[in-house]
C-alpha cells in the first residue's frame, strides 16, 4: 500500500503563523485606506481643517473596533499555536476557513459603522464573530484530539483556553440578543466587552472567567 | 577560476517560505477590496439593507473559490518545502514564476464570476490552475533532481507528492473539458474537488489517491 | 483554583514581531498607491512627460517622511524585542496599540503634505508621533516591570532606551512648538531631526544622546 | 560614561529579512490591482470577451517585468543575508532606504509600459533599477567593512557579490544608453537581460561573470 499524501502534508505551524500574521497585517491596514485627506477645494482656513478632521473622526470608531476584534482573535490563536508542537491538514484547513472569516471584518465592521441603528447589521457583524470564535473552538478541540498539543499542556489549559472562548461568545450573543431593545445597547455592550477584552485592568467578575 | 556568484546565491529555503506567506496573505486579501457596504442613500429601512446584502452574497463566491484554490496550493507548496533541506537560485525562481501565478488567480476568479456562463472565461481559470500545478510539479522534480530534499524523503514520498499534483490537474482538465457540455458542469465539478481537497471527510476513491 | 486564560496567552515574541513587521511593510507601501502614471492624453511629447513627472515630485517628499518615520520607529521596535525574552498579554496589546498608530502615519503625512502651511495639520503629525514614542515608552517601561527582558540587559541599556526616546519626543514637540511662527520652520527642523536619528554620520551633540 | 543606544540599536537580521519579504509582496501584487475585468455592458458573445482578453494582455507585460526585477533584487538581497551574522543600525538603515526603491519599481515599471517610446520613462525605470544596485551595493560594502559577515566569507565571495552587482549596473546603463537609437533596442535588451539573470540556462559568456 503506499503513502498518503495527506499523512505528511501541512505540518508547518510556523508558515500557518506567517500567513496569519501577514493575512491579519493586510486587514488591519485595509480600513485606513477609507480615511481620505480633506479635499483642498473645500479648506480655506484652519478652522476648515479642523472642522473637516473632526467630521472625520467618527470613521475612527469602526477602524478602532476592527483593531481590538483582530487583536483580541489573533492573540487567541497565537495563544494556541504556543500550545501546540505541529500542524496537520486539517488543523491547516481550519485555520485557512478562521482566515476567511477575519478578511470579512473589516467589511462588517464597516457595515455597522454606516448602519448603527440597523440591526442586520448588528447581527451580520455578530455573526462573522461568532465565525471567528467556532474556527478557533475547532481548532483547538481538533488539536487536543489529534494529539498536536505540547506535552506540558494540561487538562487545566484545556479547560481556560475552551471556557474562554465559550464564555466571550455566550456574552457577545448576549450584546447581539441586545439589540432587541436598541442596537445602541449592543454595540456599547460590545465595544465594552472587547475593551475589556484588551485593556489589563479587567472588570473583576469577568477576569476570574 | 573564481568562485560563480550564482552557486551561493538564492540559499535560504526560510527567506522564500516567507514571501511567499508574504504573498498569498496580499492575494487572500485581494478579493475583499471589491465588497462595498451599500450605499446610505439607497438604504429607508432594514428591509432594504437586508436585500441589499443578499444581491451582495453572489461575490462572496468567487472569493470563497480564489481562497480554497490559494488554500490548496499554499498547502500544497508547505508540504513540498518541509521535504526540502536549502533551495538554491533556480527553485527559488520557480517560485517566483509559481508566486506569479498565484498573483493572478484573484483576476481569473473574478473573471470567472462575473462571465459564469462564457467558456473563455473558464478556461482562462484553468490555465491559471494549470500554471499553478506546474510551479509545483517543477519545483518538486528539480528538488529531487538537485539534490535539496531532506535525507528522510522515501520513493514513497516521491510517488505521492507527484501523484497528487498529476491526479488533480488530470481532475481539474476533465472538469474544464465539461464546458463543452456546459460551463456549470464544469463550475460545479471544480468547485466540488476543491471543497474536496479543502475538508478532511473526502469522497473515498479520491481519498485513496 | 483554575488556571487563568491570561497567565499563558499572548506569549510568543516571534508573532508579535511578523504581525509588526507585515504591517510595518504595508504601511510602507500605501502611500505608492497615490502616486499615478501621468494621463496619455496629456503628453504629446518628452518635455510634457518631463515637467509632468517634475510636478509629481511634491509627492515624493510625504512619501520619504513617512518611510523615515516608520523606519525609526521598526528599528526602535525591533530594538526593544531583541532584549527581551518573551511576550505576554499586556505586552502583545501594548503592542497592537502601536500598530495602530504605525498605520494612522499614512494619513497623518498625507495630511500635513497637503496642507504645509496649516498648524492643524502639523499638529495631527506631531500627535501621531507622539502616540508611537508613547507606545514604545508603555512597552519598555512594562517590560522592564514584568521581568521579560533578558538577564543580560543592564541599567545602562534601561537608561539609554528610555533616554532616546525622551530626547527624541522632547526635539519633536520642540518642532511642534516652532508652528507659533511658521509651520516651515516646524517642518524643516522635524524633518532635519528624523533625518540625523536614519543617517549614520550623526550631529555630535544629538549623537551624544 | 553611558552605554550609547545605537551600539546596540536594529541587529536583527530576521526582522530585517521579515519586513523586506513582507514589502517585496506587497510591491509584487501591486500591479495586479490594475487589471480590472472587462465590464459587463461590452460583452455580448464570447468572441468580445477573447478580444477583451487580449487587448488587456499588455498589461501584463509591465507585470512581468516589475515580477523579474523584483526577483533578482529579492534573491540578491537574500543571498548577501546568507553570508550576514547580524545586522547593526547602518546596516538596517541602508536596507530601509533600498526598500524605499523598491516600493517605487511599480511606479517607475507602469510609467515605461504606459510610455514606451519615451527617453524619460526609460531613464527613470533605469534610474530606479540603478538605485537598487547601488543599494545591495552599499549594503555589501557596509557589511564587510563592519565585520557582520560570517567567518566562512572568503574573499572569493566579496568578489563574486560585488562583480554580480557591477556587472549587472554596468549591462543595464548600456541597455539605457541604447535609447540614444531608439528606446525599443533599451527595453529589449534590458528585458533579456532580465530574463537571463532569472532563467537557468544563461548565456555563456554572461554565466562566466
């Protein structure tokens, strides 16, 4: 019987860490190319400027926003990959679906950007998310289960890393259910919750999560 | 006689992973540039976003396909390179045509979208899919040939890294001939063997190639 | 007790160092996406395609202060890592806070290019500089706290990072302050500075520093 | 006396390399985004969307082209890294500026294909190609002058390196000047040229150099 080609195929963790790295590089430098100069037919003045900078300065929300969910999802999955001693096929393939789905952020953070008060906005942002937080769930059940993870891993990692993804998603469909009330429930819930996410000092009864 | 530069030139197999992650991380990307949020004017209530994002979904498909072809190929140059031991001038400039190729395929699968009917269209896509499997199938035949794999790769190895870029562009020509059917025969084929390639349950006779 | 997430999260140096690095080289790269190939229509001769480049010559000069901008602020970057031995959390999002500001620099010397005379514009530069000599601050001084520097990093090294980074933000807003008679003259002694801390054969008494 | 920050300011050779294969990516799929599918409205047959196709092929030439300068400056900045220990803040600034140059190749590479005919496109694509030279050049130069090259370096090496770089400068100024005829014999020679540094089986009396 021969060799299957996918027996040894994909096992570079690290060029799996370098297309990610680069691939998140590219999205979080995509919705800069959105803030444009102010036109200089329209500026006669410093006041001009400064007035023209200030009604930009609303687009640096949704830019902001798109910078803490990369942040937050790439130091999740290179939390991972630390864990973990190889690759596979299909821990590839896992990745390259969670990579798809971080190239559509800064479309729907876009989206929420112009249409706050929408809730299928809310909620197509929402979901691509929850997209982000099931690549990152398989990858790590898949690896835990194919024996990639690093000996020194234990029982009590396996336990954070999945609660922790199991709990950010259980809040973030928490804000999204928000929007019942009023998309601007959800998306302070949100934008909250991932500062939280990001900043050091965590609110108490979530960091002990 | 003097030492010729190209003897030492071109070495690192690391330098070349890299650009090449480097690459494939832009072209990924690529693709994302052409989805617009809707415009604000043509927007009165949740209704209209909501049908506006759907006539949007019909492009995430060619940007689903162009990342499952980048997928397969980056996967399948990984697999070559963690066979090799250096790369020299010449394989590095193989890959440098086969990055080539890979700069072009967001262009043939957007051309592929948007004339899903037109069979200049199709073949177009598969001659780009054709170069690809030929950067492969020549890096992996002067490797061999010049020496750069590592001391563990067998004639098993050999045997079934060749077969599978053989198998698949014979798979991919028989689905591009179906156009002379129907191109969405041959849409339908190729999409299929790609998600085929992509997810772990694969069709059985396949999976034995 | 359980094991915190946060303990083992964030901890590879490399990643932080290629996510930095890739969006250090897009940044690098937007501001080419302005520059055009002068229009067909309006060249009929060598002379017209002469004085037409000659008048896209302006554009240039953002485009060189903002790879002089980000190559002190990489090499500073990459200075800093090289003496530490791992990451953690705090330090990835220290980290990622940074970037953000390498990617607003784009914007910030597109800004003041086009309006040189305008306070307003100098000081959204100067304040862009001002948020990344802040955020290597944050992360040196974190560092050094949280005990991730290597064994080999004496108090002359703390001392010598810390004391270039406040002479250079102290000379920046020294520059900044010029604008209360000419913004040129702001810009001139700005631009003169970033080009003393790139070339080799330093100012002596800035070299001392 | 205290310790000087830029004795041990940017020694890394590996972020070097990572930020120059990150920029060379980004430079080698710029092109790609002029490429624009035929628009829907011209098409009504297969036969339009073939002339379509074609008359958009020489568009690719320029691409090529940028694709193979590209490539050899990429292969001879790796090839002196090969030989590097480390890098020093000199030497991270001379490649910066080299980087600079590069990211001006899609420019100066559209300029000429969209003015063929043109002396003053052929200087500056030359111009641009020169600056290039010179910087691999300064970088050799530097390096070997400041001790970063590894032991194994012979003297053998140094002239190899610096012959490629001479030799190659010497060709192109002389495919340059070839535009006093007419700027066709340039572009044709220069291309050649181009294609035998990259392709294997060189000219002879070239392969000796």
């Amino acid at each position: 019987m021969h060799l299957k080609y996918n027996v040894f195929a994909g096992e570079s963790l690290e060029r799996l860490a370098a297309l990610s790295d680069g691939l998140f590089a590219v999205a979080l430098t995509l919705l800069v190319l959105d803030l444009h100069v102010p036109v200089v037919e329209h500026i006669h003045g410093e006041r001009d400027l400064a007035s023209a900078l200030l009604t930009l300065t609303p687009r640096l929300v949704p830019y902001l926003m798109c910078f803490l969910t990369c942040g937050i999802f790439w130091v999740g999955q290179q939390t991972q990959f630390n864990l973990f001693t190889k690759a596979d096929r299909n821990l590839a393939w896992i990745h390259i679906a969670f990579l798809f789905a971080v190239t559509l952020l800064p479309f729907s953070t876009a989206l929420l950007a112009e249409y706050l008060t929408f809730r299928t906005a809310l909620l197509v942002y929402w979901f691509n998310v929850l997209l982000l937080g099931l690549g990152l769930y398989a990858s790590w059940r898949y690896a835990c289960h194919a024996g990639l993870t690093k000996p020194e891993v234990t029982p009590e990692h396996d336990a954070a890393v999945e609660r922790r993804i199991v709990v950010a998603q259980t809040l973030y469909a928490a804000g999204a259910a928000l929007c019942i009330i009023n998309t601007y429930w959800s998306i302070a819930f949100i934008f909250l919750l991932q500062l939280n996410y990001a900043v050091a000092p965590r609110i108490r009864p979530l960091y002990r999560l």
